[in-house]
C-alpha cells in the first residue's frame, strides 16, 4: 500500500468486546476466514488500552477519539454523581441524566432501560465527526451490540447509528428505525425465541471441553449453546448475537450504499458476543473455543460482502479491554491464588464501619461507589470537616485489605501527568490518570490484586470479568488490513488511541497534535509513509 495512494471509500473500524491479545494470540492459529485476512495484513500483536478502568464504556471511547478515556470524559461504565437532581445518582456513560424521569441505578431499571441513550457525556469528537467537518458528504455511521459501543465510536454528529435493546435494534430517542432495519428485527424476532441445536466443535476446541463447577451447584466448560424454546434471553451471549450486529452492519451498508459515493464513509462496529461469553462461561472453555472460531467465520463473510460490491476499504479491528477468566478454572490451571472479591469489600459495609467509628449518626450513607473497585465517593451531605475524616478512614481501612494493591487520593492522582512513555512501563497511578477526569473521577480509587476477580458471588450469571488495572486487561490486538497491504508484524507496544491517527492519515483529516494522546502509525509496510 503505497503512501500517495487515495484515501479508501469507507473505512471499517471493528471493536470485538473483551478480546484480549491473549485470545487472538491463543486462537490465532485456528482462524481461517476474517481474522486470518486480518492476520495477514498489519498486526500489533500488543495494543495497550493503556489506563486503569478496563470497561467497555472507557475503551471505545478511546478507538474513534486518539485520546486517553479520562480526556474523553469517560471514566468507567458508570460513576457517581451526587450533585445530580434525581434520586438515583448512579450515571451511566451513555445516558442523558439532565433529562426527567430518567433512572440507571437500580439493576431493574437498567435492564428496562429507564434511560436515554446519548454520547453527550463524550467530551471530544470523533474521527467520523473529524471527517464529516471538512467532507460533508461522508457518511458517520455505527451499529453495535451495546449503546455504549455504538455511541463512543460514533459520537454526537452521527448520521445513522443503532444497538441492540431487548430484541432487536434500536436508534437515537427521536429518530424512526429505517425499512431495512425493521425488516432485519423482525426477522430476528422470527427466531430468537426458538430452540436451537448445539454448534458443531471444532476438532481444536475438544481439549477445553470440561465442566467446571462454581457458585451453587453451577457449571461452565461444555456448554455448545443449544438453546430451548423461549430462552431469548440467553441471545446476546452466544455466536448469534454477532451474527445479528453483522447483519445490522450489512443492511445500513447497502441502505446507504457506503463507500460508493464521493466522499469516504465511516462504519464503526461494535461486537459484543464475545464479552458476553467471557462474563458468562469464562475465557478458556468450551465456549469461548466455538466464540472465537464463530466470530472468525462471521467476519469473513462480512468481508466478502465487501468484496462483491467492489468497494476499496480498510479495516481496523481492536477490543476495549482484555478479560480474566473465572477464578475456579484458574486456581486448576496454575494461579491457586485467584479468588473471588470479599463480599464485604465495598462502599456499603466500609462506609458503615467508618461512619461508628467517627460516630457519625443518621441513617444516610457516608460512602458511594459502583462495584468493589473504581471510583469511591465521600457523601456531600457531611460538613467538610467530617469529608476529610471519612475519606482518610475509609481509605486507610482499604488499603488494609488483603485484596488491594492500591488506593489512590484524588488530588495525588490529578498532581500526577499524562505519560507518554511505553504503556507497559507505566505505573499504576500513570494508569489510574489515564482514566481520570478531575469532575468526574472518585474522591479516591481502590485497585484490587491481580487475579481478584470482582464478582463476590456468580448467583447473578456472571462468573468473570474485566476492569483491572493488570495487562491482561489492558492488553488487546489492533489489526489492519486493505487489499494489497503488505504484511508486517510488529511486537512493540502501542496504544488505541493511536487507531485515530492512523485512520485520519489514510483519510487525510489532520488531527492537530495537541488534540490527540495517541501518534500515527506507519502501516504502509515498505518505503513509503502513510503517516505523510
């Protein structure tokens, strides 16, 4: 790929959620369709989503900007926000909280979707919005299989985006669904509710066939996702989901005939199968064995879809984060330190303990958090006095626990700069910074110890997770792939938001450098520099 060739007429920027380098790295060997061309054009085997809170929301918002999730304002999935009016001052990342009525919090609510889907808590735009301002004519769209995918990778100035909620696809509160895709949900919904056979094994994924045994009498390992009458609700996490976010990916291709116009199109995916099985079964099962070799099939048949309309494209495929499998299977595979979170470890019992101890009375809780990690707040409803005396108990009294390595103040953690070295030198706090946002972040961060999986109990269905500080959260595949690329491989470390730069480049948006975190890289392979 020569540097003075012109720019591709549509660009397809892939995130698969919860694929680590350590899964691409595992499989790498068995794909034969998408990701094998992938495999074959320009690989950095060893991406970094370089800051601390490793969640989905925080990861794409790194893909489309070249900026570091804190920048971007996206700090977690979710944080806390005591200022707000309503009573539920849990805020989602791609919600509108201004908006009345509006609820995230309650787990219920979440699942209703008691909230309005919105990128407006995305602080900087997006290469789409980059390209549509000096090329109205391009076209920003995305579709994936969760808001927040699709949102972060698109942005505010979208001209079409969709994600899955409940059964089918759905877009902006305020926007009709299109012909095409109305289509597609019913004949999703035709099916989705039906019983379906088990997959076929692949031969390779035999020796992860074993049951493993969690929670009450509950197991993962052999799972081939066959499904009974009436099970929907199992849909997103098995091979199908994808399935479904390719084909919505495939019916606004053609609605809008992308990459067959003048100008260059942007199509941003997001495929989120493969977190759901992660959080599900695990990552070294069975399941995630048929995932892998599911989503490599899937691809391929996207690309040649490409490829029978003739359209000169680029591809850049990435993840948000890595993943960490149950701790059951671990402590059977050499880490007998792997254990499950103190259920007492959060913001609820720790701020119970330290409100007797400094005899603060009253019924209200002195401490918020999300989950057992992240971001920890001080109640506003104490006089500053008393905010300075539970901050300093609470974080003394974790920083005691067995599981944390580390609680970080938020003051020492706005003090500290940006890095630029190499993300796996990086130190903890460097990371935390990378995800900080001085309005947003927590008055403190607690960070477990490697191999602390932060589900204290899977009587809710998910056995693993992600959202660590380590590198096997961080750590993600990027991958580049054009026709008549010429293949290389490069094992140095780099960085997501150095996908930005590197898009614009092939586009020719020029991204000021003041305005990036992230650098472009020369993926032309030979003497030329598609960076110039």
């Amino acid at each position: 790929m020569a540097a003075e060739e012109p720019a591709p007429k549509l660009v397809v920027a892939i995130s698969v959620d919860q694929l680590s380098a350590d899964l691409f790295s595992e499989y790498r060997s068995s794909f034969t369709g998408g990701l094998k061309r992938l495999a074959s054009g320009v690989v950095f085997p060893s991406g970094y989503q370089s800051h601390a809170a490793t969640e989905t929301c925080p990861g794409h918002s790194t893909i489309m900007t070249g900026v570091h999730s804190g920048r971007a304002g996206i700090i977690a999935n979710n944080w806390i926000d005591l200022s707000i009016k309503r009573d539920d001052k849990t805020v989602y990342c791609a919600e509108d909280e201004r908006i009345d009525g509006t609820s995230f919090g309650d787990i219920t609510a979440a699942m209703q979707g008691d909230y309005v889907a919105s990128a407006w808590h995305l602080l900087v735009p997006t290469l789409g919005e980059r390209l549509k301002k000096i090329s109205p004519k391009s076209r920003n769209v995305a579709v994936a299989g969760k808001d927040r995918s699709a949102l972060m990778m698109g942005g505010k100035d979208v001209d079409d985006i969709y994600w899955w909620k409940g059964n089918g696809f759905v877009t902006l509160e305020g926007r009709g669904t299109s012909s095409s895709m109305a289509a597609l949900n019913q004949s999703i919904g035709e099916k989705i509710d039906k019983a379906r056979p088990a997959y076929a094994v692949p031969a390779h994924c035999a020796a992860r066939n074993a049951k493993i045994m969690h929670g009450d009498d509950q197991s993962v390992g052999d799972y081939a996702f066959q499904r009974p009458d009436g099970a929907a609700r199992v849909y997103r996490g098995s091979p199908d989901f994808d399935g479904s976010v390719i084909a919505a990916a495939t019916a606004l291709l053609n609605q809008h005939r992308l990459g067959q116009g003048e100008a260059t199109d942007i199509l941003s995916i997001g495929l989120a199968a493969t977190d759901y099985i992660g959080h599900s079964f695990g990552t070294a099962g069975l399941e995630m064995c048929i995932q892998m070799s599911a989503l490599d099939q899937s691809l391929g048949e996207f690309f040649d879809i490409l490829d029978g309309q003739n359209i000169d494209y680029v591809v850049m495929l990435t993840a948000d984060h890595g993943g960490l499998d149950l701790p059951e299977r671990m402590r059977l595979q050499g880490v007998p330190s792997a254990q499950r979170v103190d259920p007492d470890l959060n913001a609820k019992t720790i701020g119970a303990t330290v409100a007797k101890q400094l005899k603060i009375a009253g019924d209200k809780p002195v401490l918020h958090a999300d989950s057992p990690f992240g971001d920890y707040y001080v109640s506003l409803d104490l006089s500053e006095k008393q905010r300075a005396q539970v901050k300093d108990s609470a974080i003394a009294l974790i920083a005691a626990h067995p599981q944390v390595e580390k609680v970080l103040d938020h003051d020492d953690i706005s003090a500290i700069e940006v890095p630029s070295e190499s993300p796996e030198e990086w130190t903890l706090a460097q990371r935390v910074r990378a995800s900080f946002h001085p309005d947003r972040s927590g008055d403190f961060i607690v960070l477990l110890k490697k191999g602390i999986t932060p589900i204290a109990s899977t009587a809710r269905g998910y056995v693993a997770t992600h959202g660590s500080p380590w590198d096997y959260d961080r750590r993600v595949p990027i991958l580049f792939w054009r026709s008549g690329i010429q293949h290389f491989e490069q094992p140095l470390s780099v960085m997501t938001v150095d996908i930005a730069p590197t898009l614009a480049a092939l586009v020719g948006v020029d991204i000021p450098a003041y305005e990036t975190d992230g650098k472009c890289l020369d993926i032309d392979g030979g003497p030329e520099n598609s960076c110039e």
